[in-house]
C-alpha cells in the first residue's frame, strides 16, 4: 500500500469525524431528535471529539453539546455526569475565539437550568476562565462568557457572591462601556442578576461604577424602557437613591440622572422612584447642592417623576419642592440652563404641567396672604391664563353651578 493510500485513510476519517459532528449538531436543533440522540450514546462521542486534533471538529462538538445542554435540565445533568465540563474548562483557556465561544455556550446551556447545575460549574473552575474571557479582545468571546455568568448568578446570592468573588464585576461594567449594543445588553443583565439577590450584592454594582454607565446607556434607544425595567427588577433604584445620600458633589450627578431616566419612561417606573423614597433624596440635593448643574439635573429628575398622573404630581408636591423650585427660578443668580429646568419657557411644559395635576396641586396650597410662599403661588399662576387658572382652584366647580342655577335662558 502506497504512502498515498496510507494517507487516504486518514483523510477519510477525518472527514467522517466531521461530517458525524457537523450532523449531530444540526440534529440537535430539533426537539424530536433530542431522545433519540441521548439513547444512541452522543454524549460520549461528543465528549472524545471535544479532545480531537482537528479545531473546527472540536468547536462543532462543543456547539453540539451546548445546543443537547439547553433542551432540558436531564441533558445537562448528563453533560456534569460524563466529566465533560473539566475538559471545557481546560480547553477554554487554550484555544481559539471559535471555541471560546462554544465552550462558554455549553457552560451557560449547563447552568441556566439549576443551583445545582450552576455550582457544577463553579466547583470545576469555570468562573475563573469566564472572567479572563471577558477580557479577550473578541467582543463574541465577552459577550458569551457574560451570558454564562448571568445564568450562573441569577439563581441565589451565594452564586452571585461567587461571580463577584472571581472579580466579574468590573469586567462587566467595562464591558457595558463597549460599542457593541448586544454585549451592552448581556454585560448589564448579569449586573442586573448579580444585584437583585440582596442590598449588598446591589452595592456592589454600585460601587464599582456601573451606575453612571447604566444611566448613560438608558439613553440608547435600544430596549430603553426595557433596560429602566431591568435596573428596577434588580433594586438599582434603591442602591442609587442611597448612593445619593450618602455623597456629595458630582458623584451625585449620575445617580440623579439615571432616576430621571428610569421615571420618564412610564407611570410605573416613575411610581417605583417614588415608593424608593428618591423624590425627598431629590429635593435635598436641590436644596443643598451649591452647584446649578447638579440643581438643575435634580429639578429636570423631579419633574421627570411627577409629569404622568396627578398622584405622581403631588407625590413631587408634598415634599415642599415647588416652593423651592420657583425661589431658583426667580432667583438672578440661578444659571439659565436651571431656569428652563425649573419653569421650560415652552407652551408644551406648561401644558405638561397643566395635565400633570400640578397647577391643581399649586391652587390647593394655602398661603398667608402676602407671604413669600403666596408670592411664589401668583409667580407660577402668571404663567397661564386668568380663566385656567380659576378653573383649577379650589370650589370653581360650585361657582360654576351656582351660575347655572342662576342663569335664566332667553324665551324665544
């Protein structure tokens, strides 16, 4: 037999090797095939082609294990019980973007199914790997890595505690930093994930800096609404309005920024900021900030809260804000950009504020006549007309009904 022929039969095997795996890697997208595929033994077979010579086998293998994984919490149990995960884990370190990515699937198709699945993971040193990966120079090797590391944390704080414990934290906020809008996404779900299981989980997230890029990235256009929800879920709202307490200057600056962000979004998220107690925490740094930006950042938060329903109007209302709103805005030494925070000189604010129940709230409060308070109410009531502004006072409907009464129509 010739050297040629010699050969031949290696490049024939070769090419059986990958034609199977490329095989059982589309089989395996299809739900009726899955049982079929688990009772012929693949998992085995998968696990001797992860160990092959040949790159794109391996990957293909461990891309067909991953997709096996996501099925169902039996396939992955089956992936923990063949030893497959220490080989991944070895193998994940070594070699090239391809299998990084494949690798990191299987371990999040592992993991997202149980606290037992995911501290599988864990115990076989995965976390370690995971985070190296987030700082490989390929965005698709992050933004894996970050999806195996959400599923991992998001089952209960000791797994969380585990993801920090390996140093995920600040990676995941570099990577909220990158351009791409997908690695975006992931990097501030799983700090999403990681923060929802407790206060000191959700410090953490704070304290490494997230937030001022979180508030950044709620001006994406990309699932805005959905990421103000996430921030929500997770308990962000609380830890920002407690990180703004507990500082001064412009390290509040992003904090306050975000809660407007998350309460312009909608009636809900605007109510769950005010529930967080983030409208007194708002109108101290109002107060006590010396610096208009920052003045004028919480005046635009408050007004973001209190501009859905009436209900959130006098939640803005009851905490003695608008006096000191209208005292900025009458003041000359408050900064232009603070004035159009404080009263917009638009005919579309006023009618916001119209709508938003707060002309009404301002009618109801009783003042001394001709105290400062008083003069604050016949500044802001300057802005309308004479007739809207009867309509919204106090006892306007009775007068209203009085006339009626009184009116005598005209017999023809």
């Amino acid at each position: 037999m010739s050297q040629r022929q010699v050969l031949q039969v290696f490049e024939q095997y070769q090419k059986a090797r990958t034609q199977f795996v490329q095989m059982v890697a589309e089989l395996a997208t299809r739900p009726q095939n899955i049982e079929t595929l688990q009772n012929a033994g693949v998992m085995s077979l998968l696990r001797t082609l992860l160990l092959d010579v040949v790159p794109t086998i391996q990957q293909t293998a461990a891309l067909a294990l991953g997709r096996l994984a996501n099925y169902n919490d039996d396939l992955a149990e089956a992936v923990v019980k063949c030893d497959i995960l220490p080989q991944l884990v070895y193998s994940l370190a070594e070699q090239n973007r391809f299998y990084k990515k494949a690798a990191a699937f299987v371990l999040r198709a592992v993991g997202k199914h149980s606290p037992q699945l995911a501290q599988a993971i864990v115990d076989c040193g995965a976390l370690d790997t995971l985070v190296i990966c987030l700082e490989d120079f390929d965005p698709g090797v992050k933004e894996a890595a970050a999806w195996a590391l959400r599923y991992i944390a998001r089952h209960n704080a000791e797994l969380s505690q585990a993801v920090v414990d390996a140093g995920a934290v600040p990676l995941l906020v570099l990577c909220i930093q990158e351009p791409e809008i997908a690695l975006k996404r992931i990097a501030a779900s799983a700090l999403s994930d990681i923060a929802k299981h407790s206060p000191e989980l959700a410090q953490t997230v704070v304290d490494a800096g997230a937030v001022a890029h979180l508030a950044q990235m709620i001006l994406n256009p990309d699932a805005k609404l959905k990421l103000s929800q996430l921030v929500v879920n997770a308990g962000g709202v609380a830890a920002v309005i407690d990180c703004i307490g507990s500082c001064k200057g412009n390290t509040r600056l992003p904090g306050i920024m975000m809660l407007g962000y998350v309460a312009a979004h909608s009636e809900n998220l605007a109510m769950a900021v005010i529930i967080s107690k983030g409208v007194p925490q708002l109108s101290v740094c109002l107060s006590e900030e010396p610096e208009d930006h920052i003045k004028a950042a919480a005046a635009w938060a408050l007004g973001q809260i209190g501009r859905h329903t009436p209900e959130h109007a006098r939640a803005v209302a009851v905490t003695n804000t608008l006096p000191v709103l209208l005292s900025l805005y009458m003041s000359t030494e408050s900064s232009e950009d603070l004035q159009v925070k404080v009263l917009p000189h638009d005919s579309k604010a006023r009618r916001l504020f119209v709508t938003s129940g707060g002309l009404k709230k301002v009618q109801e409060i009783k003042a001394e006549p001709g105290s400062l308070l008083q003069e604050y109410i016949n500044s802001i009531n300057s802005c309308y007309p004479e007739e809207i502004v009867r309509y919204y006072s106090p006892g306007y409907s009775d007068t209203l009904l009085q006339r009626v009464d009184s009116y005598q129509p005209l017999n023809n």
